[in-house]
C-alpha cells in the first residue's frame, strides 16, 4: 500500500496552471523529496494533498483517504510543519501541544506531549513561554506539535530555510530518526539540492508545475550519465585516441582542459593514465555529479536562477508594506 | 467536537488576559468615556435631564449605552484576532487539523465577547465613582448582562462574517471606520429618542444596541427591565451567528 497515491493531478488559479497534471506515488516509510525552485508548486501540492484547497482535476489520497471526499479522515492521519515556526510565543511547550492535541481530538494530550517533549529534549524548557526559545529548539517543537496525534504521514514544507549548518544538521538527522523510530511518511518540500540529496529516498524533480523526473538521488544521477575527468595536458593527442578507451563516452576539449565524460571514474581514470603519456599531465579532477547537475541537465537551468514567483514576491512585498 | 472550540476559546483567553497593558488600555477606555463625555452635560439644567433622560445625571443615562456601544467595538477584535491568525500562518495549522470550521469562528466570536464583558465590572465601579446608584435587583442584572453578551455574540460575528475571506490588515479597521459610528448614533446609546427625527427613529428601533442600551436602563433608571428586548438581541445574536457558520463553512480561507 503506498501513503500518498496522486493521479494526473491539476491545479490551476484562474489562467495560472499551479500544478500540470502530476501524478506520483510515496510508499510507506518512505522519506520523498520535492524539489524545486520558489513557485515551481511544491508547496500548492502539500495543500493540496493536506486537504487546504481542492484540485481542479485529477486524484489524490493520503494515508489510504481521498483527500477531497474524506478530508477529516486524512487530517486526522497527518501532520504538517511549516517552513517558518508557527506556535504561540506567548504560551510555553505544554500549553501549545495542548491546543495541537486537543484540535487533533486526543484525550491523552499530556501523556502524549510528556512522550513528544522527552523525545525532542524539551521536557526541562516546557514551562518556559516558546518565545524564549532558540531557533533550533522553536523547530523542534514545531516538529513535536505535529507528531502529537501519531499520524502516519508527516508533511515538511522547507524544513531548513534560513538556519545556520547546525541547526540543519540537527534537522536532518531528527527527521531520518522519526521515520526509523515511528514508521512515519515523510513528504518533503525542498530547494536545497543537499538537503534533498542526504535526507531522500526518492526525489521528485519539479519546476512550472510538471514533473521532470522521479528517483532516488543516484538514479538521478546516473541519468546525467556518468562522471567526467578533467584534466590540464602538454601534449598533443586526438581526441579519437581516447575516445577508444573502455568506459569513456565522450570527449571534449575546451580552453586546452579535456573533458572526459566517462561511466565510472574510479575505473577509467587508470586506464586513461596508461594511453596518455603519464608526464604529460599535468593536473587532473574527477567530478561527480550532484543533483545540480541533474537539475541542469533535467531543466536546462540552474536551480537558483531558473524562476522568479511573482505571486509570492507581490505577496512579500504586500505583507511588508501593510505589517 | 465541542473539545476543539473549548481549546481555541482558551488560546483566545490566555492571549488577552497575558497581556496585561492591553488590559490596563481596554479598561481605562471606557471609564475616559464616562468621565469626558458623562461630564459634558453636567451644567444643563436638572429639569431638562429629568424630562428627556429621566435621570437627573446624564452618566446613568449613558452608562448602559456605553456599555452596549462597547461591545460593538469589540466586534473589531474578532476580526483583527482572525487575520493576525491567518498572517502568521495559525489558521493554516489549524486548518490542517480535524478542527472544524465552525470551532475556528466560534473561538473568535466567544474571545471577543468575553474581552468585551471584562469592561462591564469596571464600568459598573466608575459609574459608582461619578454618584450613579445601582439598584439591587438579581434578575434584572442577570438579564442585562445576557443581552450584553448576545449583543457581543451578533457583532464579533458581524465583523467575522464581512471578514472572514481577508487576510488584510485593513478591512476590520475600514469596516469599524464605516459601521461603528452609524450603528452607535442611530441607536439611543447616548441620547434619548426623542431627540431624533422620524427616520433616525426607524433605524433606532432596528438597532440592536438600542435594545441592549434600553434594557440596561430598565435597570438602573427603573429597575424594571422589559423582557422582550432581550428576545432580539437573541434573535440579533443567533441569525448572526447561524450566518457566521455558514459563511464560516464556506469561505473561512486559510490566507
């Protein structure tokens, strides 16, 4: 049985297509990646699939529940951490999960925050107003509010925006050891190619609303085609004499540095020593590809640069002018 | 379900009654109106008063419709108390629970109104202070304070109801701007009908400030309050509030 099963799914808001028609599939205990650039639609379809706002065509469910037809049955099976911290500043630890437990219909709120709190480290602060917080313990709790009512799918709309390496760090290992310690689904939102490459199982590449491929990091990759050795030369030898070479794909020379497109670098770069004269090389780099490259490769563009939302960027601009 | 609209009326509580200079601010309000504006007519003849305000001080005349006006200011906090909510991205969270959304806009309506009730007791002392005698009478007091409260109910979900689609910061204030005033001097909150010409009459008895302002002076003028002026400000209170939760099913958005 899979957690989350989407189908040909479309969101459109007036003449602007959101989503394009995607369709995926989670399984469960699974931690899946969408990554993307701003406005790509990561965050329409965590609406979507949360049951905020209904899809204009096509099917989706979470948790085994339609999440237009039985949206109750699915909130009650999910939990969502949003990008910035959303507690009340002025209540402390108890009195948030509280409210999280409450809305959620536990009766067993506090045996549940007790368990969430000593989990998360946070038992000895709780009676402390969350205003007080670091940043790093306001996330945690965040996280804590959402696993609350034990749901079987967490949703993590950009889960390490604007923190520092730490705070990351401390991040990524807490969500890989939520799933390894309850089971739970992770569905998150990303524009970090690191993030997505170190937290993800699978990966969903997605810009203007489409789907450009689904894998886990290494298949990805491996659709780039392989590692390139780059190397400085003095001598002077043809291109075709390399291209001879078992393993090499392809060769390019450029500004007198010769790429060579190859299928494991580990293995040809000592097969390439021998044909070319040894002491004419002069430097040598291997690189591997990254989900940027993948990205490039997939979009044609890179991932910071590749779109602008207007529609967030109106709305910022708005919130400042009116806050 | 009902679990769901207790926690949320507490979150509302707690939110206001940790903010203590916001208290000190929403109590000292009122009691400058009863001072300023009480005061304005302490020189006219006592003959005049007894005639038009059968009271011959006019802040025992104003009191209860002091009181009634501020509970249609309060209907400001509801939706200013929504939108901050949807700004900071709450409601969302919220949303995403099995709350339903008519706990969400009950919460609001049920915060406001208390916060408005907070003033009654203050009020009460001040119009003690400027020599209003307030008589004894057990019912009479218990009806008053349930119009109040009805009054509070219809208005917050009157404001909720214009704002429930918004998530700008303006639309409460531009709306308090739009309907308070008219909605205060159409009403006998602070002058007798019988200043007004034959229209303003009509909308006055429409009103539902006027019956709240008039049944708190059924019992501190009279100590004789007249029931079914506290029958519309129920009917008032529950036609907004079954509108609220329509609405509320509808259109409450989460941005």
């Amino acid at each position: 049985m899979y957690s989350i099963e989407v189908e040909g799914l479309l969101k459109k808001y007036g003449d602007f297509v959101a989503l394009n028609s995607i369709s995926f599939k989670v399984g469960e205990g699974e931690i899946f990646g969408m990554l993307g650039p701003n406005g790509a639609g990561k965050t329409t379809t965590i609406k979507v699939l949360t049951g905020l706002i209904p899809p204009t065509a096509g099917k989706a469910s979470v948790a085994g529940f339609d999440v237009v037809k039985q949206t109750q049955e699915v909130k009650a099976r999910i939990g969502w951490i949003s990008s910035d911290v959303i507690l009340d500043d002025d209540l402390n630890a108890w009195e948030n999960l509280e409210i999280q437990g409450k809305l959620q219909g536990i009766k067993d709120w506090r045996e549940r925050s007790e368990g969430v709190l000593k989990y998360f480290d946070l038992l000895q602060f709780a009676k402390r107003p969350v205003g007080k917080y670091s940043t790093g313990m306001r996330k945690k709790l965040e996280i804590a509010s959402a696993l609350i009512h034990s749901p079987s799918v967490i949703f993590v709309d950009e889960p390490t925006i604007g923190l520092d390496v730490n705070t990351r760090s401390m991040l990524w290992d807490l969500i890989k050891s939520i799933r390894k310690e309850m089971g739970v689904t992770v569905f998150l939102t990303t524009h970090y190619m690191e993030e997505a490459d170190s937290l993800c199982d699978r990966i969903a590449v997605i810009t203007q609303g489409k789907i450009a491929a689904i894998g886990s990091p290494a298949e990805l990759k491996s659709k780039v085609g392989g590692d390139v050795i780059e190397m400085e030369t003095v001598d002077g030898f043809t291109p075709e004499q390399l291209k001879g070479v078992k393993g090499v794909l392809d060769v390019k020379v450029t500004d007198g540095k010769v790429r060579v497109k190859v299928e494991s670098a580990d293995k040809t770069v000592v097969e390439l020593m021998r044909v070319l004269n040894f002491s004419s090389i002069k430097s040598l780099k291997i690189e591997k590809p990254t989900l940027d490259t993948v990205f490039m490769e997939l979009t044609g563009k890179k991932l910071d640069d590749s779109e602008v939302d207007y529609r967030k960027f109106y709305m910022t601009i708005r919130r400042a002018r009116s806050g | 379900m009902f679990q769901e609209f207790w926690v949320l009326y507490k979150r509302e509580l707690k939110k206001t009654f940790r903010s203590i200079g916001v208290i000190i601010i929403m109590v000292i309000q009122p009691v400058m109106w009863i001072a300023f504006f009480g005061s304005s007519l302490t020189n006219v003849p006592s003959q005049f008063l007894t005639t038009f305000f059968h009271t011959n001080n006019y802040i025992a005349f104003l009191l209860p419709g002091e009181l009634s006006v501020s509970m249609l200011f309060i209907g400001l906090f509801s939706s200013m108390s929504m939108i901050q909510d949807k700004r900071f991205g709450y409601l969302k969270k919220v949303l995403i629970t099995r709350a339903p959304k008519w706990s969400i806009f009950l919460a609001k309506v049920g915060g406001a109104t208390t916060r408005g009730l907070i003033q009654v007791p203050v009020m009460l002392l001040a119009g003690l202070a400027f020599g209003v005698s307030l008589p004894l009478s057990p019912l009479g007091w218990v009806e008053w304070i349930v119009g109040l409260i009805l009054l509070g109910v219809g208005f917050s979900s009157l404001y909720l109801i214009v704002t429930m689609r918004s998530a700008d910061w303006q639309l409460p204030n531009v709306t308090a701007n739009l309907i308070n005033l008219p909605l205060m001097f159409s009403s006998t909150a602070l002058f007798p009908l019988s200043f007004y010409p034959t229209w303003m009459r009509y909308l006055s008895d429409v009103n539902p400030i006027t019956y709240s302002a008039e049944l708190g002076r059924g019992v501190i003028l009279s100590g004789d309050p007249t029931i079914y002026y506290l029958g519309y400000l129920f009917i008032f209170a529950a036609l907004m509030l079954g509108l609220g939760f329509v609405v509320a099913r509808k259109y409450l958005t989460a941005e």
